[in-house]
C-alpha cells in the first residue's frame, strides 16, 4: 500500500524510493542543508537511521535538552524532508527518510567522483610508468 509518493508501507516500516523521484534542484535541497547544518540534527538522524522511534525517545537520548526543543529540531528536520512522522495512537514515530541525502549525493557528490576517479587512474599509471612501461608488469628475477 502506497503512503505517499515516495514511501511504500510494509509493516511499521516505511520504505522510501529514492530511485523513483527526479533529480533535485538546488534550490529545492536548501531545507536539507538548513536541516544538516546542525551536529544535534546529525545525531538524531544517526538514532533514526538504527530505527524508528518515538519523540519521547529521541527527547531521552538527549537529557541536556527539553522535549520542545528536541521538537524543534525535528520540526527543521521533517521541513527538509529528512524526517517522517506518523501516529500510533498517542504515540509519534519518527522515521529516517533517505531520499533527500541521496539527491544531495546525486547532485553534489557523485558530478565530481568520476573526474577524481579518472584522476587518480592517471596518476597511479604514471606512477607506475616510471618503473617500466606502461601496461607492462615488473619481472621477477
């Protein structure tokens, strides 16, 4: 059963689709980065990211912080998109949603990894040139 665009329920889990959606725009990830820019944010997303768990329980994981404030943060991080809530009763689940973290990836990782990568093969063959040939293997004497 479908619960939204992006997410397929199965049991208490949800998952998302990531393949599914279209690339990104920048201006659209703004919230996302607004949303990661805080170290607090990062660790409640860690927590998530081993389950789902209620704001109650997220609230307990930081006792140096009031409830509302933990609400606040996850209020930044559901307006990124980076978290999803449902109800249980009187309980709210908090889910890890991944999709806007890989659009980040897509957007602003993954454009320069192959140039890198093209890089470092270069590098390492004329590292390698210098010992012989190219495409040539060292001889064992």
């Amino acid at each position: 059963m479908l619960s939204s665009a992006t997410g397929l329920t199965v049991g208490e889990h949800v998952i998302f689709l990531s393949h599914m959606q279209p690339p990104a725009k920048t201006e659209a990830l703004e919230p996302v980065w607004r949303a990661l820019a805080n170290p607090l944010r990062r660790q409640i997303l860690d927590l998530l990211r081993e389950e789902p768990r209620t704001t109650g329980g997220l609230a307990a994981e930081f006792p140096a912080l009031s409830r509302f404030a933990v609400m606040q943060h996850l209020r930044v991080l559901e307006e990124g998109g980076l978290v999803i809530g449902r109800r249980s009763g009187r309980k709210r689940f908090n889910y890890l949603n991944p999709v806007p973290i890989q659009q980040i990836y897509r957007r602003w990782v993954s454009r320069y990894q192959q140039p890198w990568a093209e890089s470092l093969v270069a590098l390492k063959g004329e590292l390698e040139g210098d010992s012989g040939a190219a495409g040539e293997t060292p001889k064992a004497g």
